[in-house]
C-alpha cells in the first residue's frame, strides 16, 4: 500500500477548512483521502500479497484496488473489505500483470493500461470528471461537480448489491464466462454458452408474478433490484414491485448486507454479510440435478445419489467431471469431415426441458434419432416416449438428469477422436509442400545450372562433380517418411 492517492495541491482554502471540520465532526481515524482527483497514478507494489487498497468507502467496508488473481495477474476490482469478495470488476476479459509497469490513472476518466501486455481498460467518460468516489453502497463514481458521468453499478460483473438496479440492458456473467443473467419483458433468465458463437441455451427463468402490479405492454422495460428488505424484485415503473423472489432473511429487520452472484456453476445464490462469513439466504436453482451442467459433458445426475456417465463403461472423474476422453467435443458435425459415434442411454431427462423447443413431428424414438443423425448441427435428441415429444439438443451435449422411467430415450453423438483422420490430412498436405518446396529447388538449381553453363562455358564438367541431383530425391524420401513417421 505505498501508493496513496493524490491529493491536488490546488484544493482551495474553503475546501480545507471544510475537510477538517468535517473531520473532526466524523472523527474520521485517519485523514486518508476520500476522492480520487485528477493527475492520481497508482502501479501495483510488489511488496503487496493480496490486494493493494487505493480507495475507501467512508465507512472502510468497501475499497477500490488491485486485486491479485495469481502469481502474474491482478485486477482492478471494488471489493468487500472484510472477506476481500470482489464486488465489481473493471473489464473482466483483460488481464493486467502484476508489475510497476501497469499503471491506474485519472485523467478525467479511470484508466488502467498494461503496455507490455498491450491490455488497456478505461471508463471512457466522455465528459472530463474531476473526481472519483467510492459510496457505502460500493458505488465507484465520477464526478464533475456533483454530476455523475459514470458509475460501476451501471456494468456489473457476476455480482449485484443490495440497491443496485439492474436494468434490461445489462447482464451478469459468471466469472468463467459460461453463464449469464438477463431481463426479458417480463421475466428474469438465465443463460448457458454451450456452443461457440451466439447460441445461447436458456436454463431458468423467472417470471413475474404480478401480485401487486403488472407488467403493462409499451410502458417501457423492467428492471430488477436487490432489496435490503431481503428480496430481489422486478420492477416497471413506480416503486410497486411486479415480482418479489424472497430471501429466508425476508423482512427480517436485522442490519445485514445483501448481494447475488451468479457463480461459475450456473446457480444465481444470495447472500448476507454475518460479520465474519457469507451466509446462504437464496437460490434460484435448489436442486442440483437442474443446474446446466453440474457432472460435466456427458455425464448423468441422479437426484440424491450425484454423478455417473451417460455410458456407463466410464466411471466418473469427480475431480474433472471427465465422462469422455479428452478429445475436442466443441462446435458441431457441419464441417464435413467430423465422425461420430453414437451413445444411447434409456432413463433420461433434460434438466430444463420446458425451455428447450421440441420437435412433435417424430412419431417414434427412431424417427426422433434419424431427424438428429440426419441434422450436422444436432449433437443429440431426447425422447419421451409418453408424450411423443422429441428434443434435439443443438449444443454439445451436457450433464443429462437420470430418471426411473425407462421410456425416456437418449441418442447422443460422440465426436470421434479426430486425430487420425485430422493429422493424416495435415501429413499428406506437409508432404504435398515438401514435394512442391523440393521440385522448386531442384528446377531452380537445374535452371541456375544450365544458365551458369551457358555462361562460364567449360567449367561445368568441375561443377557436375558436386553435382547433387539424386540428392533431393532421396531427401524427399527421407522427408516423407519422416512425415509419415510421425503422425
Ligand atoms: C482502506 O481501509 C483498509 C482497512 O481499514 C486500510 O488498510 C487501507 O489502508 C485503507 N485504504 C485507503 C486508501 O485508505
Ligand atoms: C494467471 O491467470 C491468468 C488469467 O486468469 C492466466 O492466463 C495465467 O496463466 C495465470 N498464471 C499463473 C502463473 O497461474
Ligand atoms: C486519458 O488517457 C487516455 C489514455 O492515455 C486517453 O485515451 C484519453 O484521451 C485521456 N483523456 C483525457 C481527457 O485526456
Ligand atoms: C451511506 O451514505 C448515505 C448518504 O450518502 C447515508 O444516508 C447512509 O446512512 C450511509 N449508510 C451507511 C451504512 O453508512
Ligand atoms: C435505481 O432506480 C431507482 C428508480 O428506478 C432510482 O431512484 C435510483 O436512484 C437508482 N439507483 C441507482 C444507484 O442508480
Ligand atoms: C439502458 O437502459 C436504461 C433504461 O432501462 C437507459 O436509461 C440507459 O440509457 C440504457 N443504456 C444503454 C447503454 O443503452
Ligand atoms: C449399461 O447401459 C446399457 C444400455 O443402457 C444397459 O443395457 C446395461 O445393462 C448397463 N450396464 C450397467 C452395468 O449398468
Ligand atoms: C438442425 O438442427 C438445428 C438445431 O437443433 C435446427 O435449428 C435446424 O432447424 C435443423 N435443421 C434441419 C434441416 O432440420
Ligand atoms: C412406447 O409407446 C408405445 C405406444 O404409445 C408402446 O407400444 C411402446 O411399448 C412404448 N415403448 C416403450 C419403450 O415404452
């Protein structure tokens, strides 16, 4: 904690006097700085283990910092003094080395920039502020005046505190970047990235309950709140909740405070500060056969008895939840030259299949499988006997939920290991290049050869001596054996 912030020699008389009387007012501990100002600079002290603390609250439960990630990484976060919970984060996709290099800045906006790893953040405040300010809510500002250019509550990370609105326009990201949170019209979600790219598979949804108002079409969007009352609610206009999910702290007038975090296994939890932990006081998700992927790709949850395979020859890998080996099992089967083996598994469920589209059109369990071996984007279908119903899964397949009923069906591709046939193609083009490289240079050789001749006349008979000419093949021999060798 070497840095401290700067505070400007320019600070006016009046501003002073009002600085110490406020001061002695509050009987503030120490005269630490409340506000960053223009021109502050701050790098990472190697000396600092956990988090180098750059800013308070006026309280000290709340600081903005660098938080060391590992060894090499930091990160620019507000944090939760007591238990060093990050709350917010600056740009959670870019990583900053832990290195006096690294510099934070103010210079009307909040700038941090690491020039060897070319990683740079900044908050991009279009109008200059002229002072940063960390509220008791962990709010991180800028101000210009007493006007707010920016603030942290308006780009949360995985996690929401108690009072920060939640708008339609925003979402939370688990810390692995697998799920998300989002408002829709009238309902809250969450979201999976299974599959590369846009596809976004939705695995809860929340949607409100009216009770005391309702949501009323073209009255602009909902937005959501975590309450200090103890409850997240949905909100349109007006201070009446349409929706209210409760917390087990629900009306319990006892000072606590509350934040959600949407954690890397996909649940959305709720907790309270208990001076020396966090307590558990609400979960979107309470049984955990339903999160999206709690035993991994292809493995099997049974509610009350945990993890299995999908092919039961695999026993689980708990530490990995590694069902099949290795290999690559990303994107899908478009690209024309992907096989795949097929896995079939009676007694099994989607975990959220009322939010998965189905496909009524399959009349049997081999017609649902035959419209998804048929399909290169289908990873796999579940059927259901009973109702008929056939569930193509479009995104590589995750934890299935186990179930008694036999007549729920699964067919799921298994991507071969690619390796094979993928680096019997990379060998035949490297030899391909060998061959094109060598007759290259045997033809330029020869044509340097005969031009030399015609040249410098008689002194071809010394050079064809040294001539290599069954050099390059048998190096090209050799060459494509190699190649061969090694794959
Ligand atoms: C913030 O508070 C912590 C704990 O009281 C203290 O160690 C740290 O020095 C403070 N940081 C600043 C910038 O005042
Ligand atoms: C530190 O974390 C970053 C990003 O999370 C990662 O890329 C890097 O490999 C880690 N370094 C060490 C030494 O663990
Ligand atoms: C602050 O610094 C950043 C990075 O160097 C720069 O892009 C930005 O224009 C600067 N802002 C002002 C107001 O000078
Ligand atoms: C936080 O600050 C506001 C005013 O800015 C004040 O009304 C409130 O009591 C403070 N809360 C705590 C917990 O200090
Ligand atoms: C949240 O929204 C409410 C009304 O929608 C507003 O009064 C309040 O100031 C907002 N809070 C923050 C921190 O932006
Ligand atoms: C996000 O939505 C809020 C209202 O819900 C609006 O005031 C704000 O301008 C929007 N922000 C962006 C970046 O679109
Ligand atoms: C494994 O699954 C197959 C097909 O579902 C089933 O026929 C076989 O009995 C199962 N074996 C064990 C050991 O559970
Ligand atoms: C293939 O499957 C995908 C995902 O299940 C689906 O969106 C698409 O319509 C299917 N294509 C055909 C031709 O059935
Ligand atoms: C599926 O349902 C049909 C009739 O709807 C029935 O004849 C058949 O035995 C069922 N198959 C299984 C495996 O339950």
């Amino acid at each position: 904690m070497e840095k401290k912030p700067v505070i400007s020699a320019t600070r006016s008389l009046a501003t002073q006097l009002l600085f110490l009387i406020s001061s002695i007012l509050f009987t503030c501990p120490s005269a630490t700085a409340r506000e960053l100002l223009v021109g502050f600079k701050a790098s990472p002290s190697s000396s600092v283990s956990s988090f180098q603390s750059l800013l308070n609250d006026s309280t000290s439960t709340f600081s903005l910092g660098f938080l060391r990630v590992n060894q090499t990484q930091l990160a620019l976060t507000v944090i939760h003094l007591p238990s060093l919970q990050p709350l917010w984060q600056a740009n959670p996709t870019s990583s900053f080395r832990w290195s006096d290099k690294t510099q934070l800045f103010f210079n009307g906006s909040l700038v941090i920039s690491d020039p060897h790893k070319r990683s740079f953040w900044s908050t991009g405040t279009s109008q200059q502020g002229d002072r940063v300010v960390l509220l008791n809510s962990s709010n991180l500002q800028i101000l210009q005046k007493q006007e707010v250019l920016w603030q942290s509550f308006d780009f949360p990370t995985s996690t929401l505190v108690e009072n920060q609105n939640f708008t339609s326009n925003m979402s939370l990201v688990s810390s692995n970047g697998l799920y998300s949170m989002r408002l829709g019209d009238d309902f809250m979600a969450l979201y999976a990235r299974f599959k590369d790219g846009k596809t976004q598979q939705m695995y809860w949804k929340h949607k409100a309950m009216e009770a005391k108002a309702e949501v009323v079409q073209g009255q602009g969007p909902i937005h959501a709140r975590l309450e200090s009352d103890g409850f997240l609610g949905m909100y349109q206009v007006g201070k009446t909740a349409v929706d209210i999910q409760p917390f087990n702290s629900f009306h319990r007038p006892f000072d606590r405070f509350l934040m959600v975090q949407l954690e890397p296994d996909g649940n959305l939890k709720g907790y309270y500060w208990a001076q020396t932990a966090w307590v558990l006081d609400y979960q979107a998700i309470t049984e955990t056969c339903e999160l999206p992927s709690p035993c991994g790709p292809y493995g099997l949850c049974r509610p009350g008895s945990g993890c299995s395979c999908l092919d039961n020859r695999t026993q689980v890998d708990t530490a990995s939840f590694q069902c099949i080996d290795g290999d690559d099992q990303s994107g899908d089967f478009c690209s024309g030259s992907d096989d795949f083996w097929v896995l079939r598994r009676k007694g099994v469920e989607l975990p959220f299949k009322e939010l998965m589209d189905s496909d009524t059109t399959s009349s049997s369990a081999e017609e649902c499988e035959l419209s998804c071996q048929r399909n290169c984007s289908c990873w796999g279908a579940v059927y259901n006997n009973a109702t008929g119903f056939c569930y193509p899964l479009n995104y590589p397949i995750q934890t299935l939920v186990g179930v008694g009923d036999e007549s729920k069906v699964g067919y799921f591709k298994v991507r071969t290991k690619r390796s094979w046939h993928k680096k019997m193609k990379v060998g035949i083009r490297v030899l391909g290049a060998v061959i094109v490289v060598l007759t290259g240079v045997v033809l330029g050789y020869g044509g340097y050869k005969i031009w030399n001749r015609r040249r410098r006349g008689p002194q071809w008979v010394l050079e064809e001596k040294t001539e290599v000419a069954p050099g390059p093949y048998k190096n090209l021999g050799s060459a494509s054996f190699k190649s061969i060798e090694m794959f």
